[in-house]
C-alpha cells in the first residue's frame, strides 16, 4: 500500500501569514492522535499534549490517501478532511512552526509506531533528521550540502514540489511569483543552511530547507 501526500480541505479562510512567519524555526513532534478535528489536532506525548493549527497549506502522509482525495475531488472538495484521514490513536510525526503563540502543522504523517518512526508502507523508515552546512550546488532537483563541524564530506538532498524552503524574504518573492517560486531563486550556493530531511532507501528527500545565513553576493 502506498503512504501519499493529500492536501486537507478546511472550513476556515485562509489568510496570508505575515513575512516574519517565514523566519520561523521549524520543528518536529512525534506522538499519538488524542483528538482530531478539520481545522486542529492534538498529539499525546509523555507528560504532555500539543495542539496544532491546520489549513490548506498542511499536507498529510497517509496510507489510502490517493483514494479519499479522489472521493474528495468528486464530491466537488479540493480535498478531504483531516477527520477523514486521520483517527484517534493514529501515532505521527508532526512538522511545525510556531508564531505568536501558535503551533502551525505544515505536514502530518502517518506512522507505523512511535517506537519505528516508519510511516505505513511509505518507505521512510527514519524520524526527520537535520544536517547544516553551506550549499555547494543547487538546482530545481537537487541540493549538494557541505557538512559543518570539521566534516569533510558532502550530502546529495533530491528536492521536489513538496520541499519547502523557509528564510527572510522567502514568503513575500513566493506572494510576488503567484505562490510558486523555484528552489533555485531562493537558495544559492554558499549559502548556510538547515535541512530537515527523511531517508528514502538510498535517496535523502529534503522536506525543508531553512535558510541560516546568505553567502556573499557575486
């Protein structure tokens, strides 16, 4: 069975974040669907619950994905509820950013088990990882990292349309380019950055790319 990426339709309008909210660190929490609602959801951790915001702009990982966006699309929805993809007692990994006090999903993914971290028949059998360093290559598909700390080696990123990249400035030029923006013209070489990644058999998949430090103009 196929884990898929499916956009959450929601009630509420959505508003245009503030560009400050771009700057914001990205996060990851893993626990256990304790309530589920269309516009919120809330995770169990040891000791503690975290609620998340969600909008249009979250996109969520589930087995049968494929299949409920299409019953979505036919009933005249850009997509299916959360209520409709994810239950209580679901374990997942939650990517967020946190503004003013509010905790914002930009991705909810469906795992195996707390104690795998692997999403249901996705592949990804590691919890999100984080490497920094500076960009030695990149284009549309691709991002060569430098690691930092002393070390030598350099990381291979493939990057798609779901990888976001998160700097100052980034919300207001993807707003001028209609909300879609090359990687390319926003991350450029020497730049410093964070990258939030999963392992994909052999491929390292970047989910986000958060930009630390801009490289010298040339």
């Amino acid at each position: 069975m196929k884990s898929l990426s499916i956009a959450i339709a929601v009630a509420a309008v959505t508003l245009a974040a503030p560009a400050s909210s771009f700057a914001q660190e990205t996060k990851t929490a893993r626990g256990t669907v304790s309530i589920v609602a269309d516009d919120s959801l809330t995770i169990k951790m040891p000791g503690n619950q975290l609620k998340f915001a969600v909008d249009a702009k979250t996109t969520v990982e589930v087995v049968g994905g494929g299949t409920r966006t299409r019953e979505a699309q036919q009933a005249g929805q850009p997509g299916p509820k959360l209520t409709a993809v994810l239950k209580v007692g679901q374990p997942v990994t939650v990517t967020y950013t946190e503004a003013n006090g509010v905790m914002h999903a930009s991705s909810v993914r469906a795992i195996a088990s707390l104690g795998a971290g692997a999403a249901a028949g996705a592949g990804r059998e590691n919890a999100p990882k984080t490497m920094n360093g500076m960009v030695n290559v990149v284009s549309p598909t691709e991002l060569i990292l430098s690691g930092s700390g002393g070390v030598t080696s350099t990381f291979t990123f493939s990057i798609d349309g779901s990888t976001k990249v998160i700097g100052t400035g980034a919300g207001t030029a993807a707003a001028a380019a209609g909300g879609k923006i090359p990687v390319t013209d926003l991350v450029k070489r020497g730049d410093r950055v964070s990258v939030t990644y999963h392992q994909m058999g052999s491929t390292l998949h970047a989910a986000e790319i958060r930009v630390t430090g801009k490289g010298a103009a040339k």
